[in-house]
C-alpha cells in the first residue's frame, strides 16, 4: 500500500535505520543521505520517510511531504557549500530508476552544463 513502508525498498530500510547511509540531513518527513554511487563530487539523495513509487504519485498522494523534498533539497545543496546544483528525479525504469521509492537526486560540485546525468 503507498504510503506503508515496503520490506523489499532499499530506502525505506534506509529510513527505518534498517541499512546504513551516510546521513546529511533529516527532518521528521524526509531524510537525505550521500549517493553510494556518485556521479558528480556532491550526489545526495532526498527521499521522503514515506513510501511511494515515483515523485508523481507522492505529489498526488501527499503534495505537502513532496513539496518539501524540494524545500530540502535546497538545503543540503546550501549546506554543502553548492551554489549551482542539478535536481533529478528519474521516474520508471526506462528512465533510469533503479529504486522504486519516490527521490530526488541532489548533484553538483563540478559544471553540469553537458547532457544529461
């Protein structure tokens, strides 16, 4: 059901505490933590507490908590010292999500003016 965490989601073993991360920031709605994969010098990854597939069906669901998964990923681009950074959500497999829980990609740290990331 969306919305209940699923025993399957890496992320929401993530936010339960379940698997480790390398935490940046959390609020009671969102937690955001280092990419283990990065592809730029900064990669953080955004995602809400609550479980749902893609950033569409968390703004339908819950357009508060998706809001402020964009409210936060401002931040922890300001807190790592970033002024110019690339926000993105990959939404299905054909465009490249690979974790089924809505997040927000946070990358920067390097230019980011040539195709796509």
């Amino acid at each position: 059901m969306a919305g209940e965490p699923q025993a399957g989601c890496v992320f929401c073993k993530i936010a339960s505490g379940d698997i480790p991360a390398t935490v940046v920031r959390r609020t009671e709605r969102t937690l955001t933590f280092r990419d283990i994969s990065p592809q730029a010098p900064t990669h953080l990854l955004v995602i809400p507490r609550v479980h749902h597939s893609n950033a569409a069906e968390l703004a339908a669901a819950e357009p508060l908590i998706a809001a402020e998964l964009l409210t936060e990923a401002g931040e922890a681009a300001r807190g790592e010292g970033l002024e110019s950074y690339r926000l993105i959500f990959n939404t299905g497999a054909e465009a490249g999500q690979t974790v089924f829980h809505a997040h927000v990609h946070v990358l920067g740290g390097k230019p980011l003016t040539e195709g796509l990331v």
